[in-house]
C-alpha cells in the first residue's frame, strides 16, 4: 500500500493538467507566470507547514499509504507534492472561473 497517496496525488495532477491543457487555462496560456506562482505557493505553505511543525501543532502521524521518506521530522515526500497540486489547482479553478464570469460578462 506504500505510495499510493503520492499516486493518487500525481494522477490527480495529470487530471488537472489535461483539463489545463484542453481550456489553456494556466500553464499552456502563461507557462512562466503559472510556474512561479505554483513555487511561490508551495514555498509559502511549506514555511507554514515548518511553524506548525516546530510549534508542535503539525505531526505526521503513520500511514500504510505514505512511502515514508521524510525530507524533516514530521515533513514526508508527498507533502511538498500535495502543496505543489494544491497550488496548481487553486490556478486553474481561478482560471476557469474567471474564463466564466468574463464569457457572461460579455453576452449582456
């Protein structure tokens, strides 16, 4: 059962993408923009993540599903992965939203 969250976390990521890929809504229309601000969002949460662990707020906790690499205490590989696909998500759901509000705007 080992690495089936970070599986799960990779095909998801592929979901995103393909649907990214087929609307151009994020990294096929602004790959360098998208690039930076999917770093610049898991950069952020990582700190997050390193306050709530050194305050003792965060623990890992064990799992069957997790591979069990830990880049620090506390801290397993598929954490910065999950952050990076939340990061990533946050971008397209803006992006399809905002394709959305801007389509209505323009048949009224």
């Amino acid at each position: 059962m080992a690495g089936i969250y970070l599986g799960a976390l990779l095909v998801s990521t592929a979901g995103i993408a393909a649907l990214d890929w087929r609307f151009r809504l994020a990294l096929w229309r602004r790959p360098g923009t998208t690039l930076l601000v999917v770093a610049i969002g898991t950069a952020f949460f990582l700190v997050w993540d390193a306050v709530g662990i050194a305050t003792g707020v965060f623990v890992k906790g064990d799992s069957p599903l997790l591979i069990g690499w830990d880049l620090a205490p506390h801290l397993p590989i598929e954490e910065p992965v999950f952050l990076a696909f939340l990061s990533y998500l946050a971008i397209v759901v803006f992006a399809a939203v905002e394709r959305r509000a801007d389509r209505r705007a323009a048949t009224r």
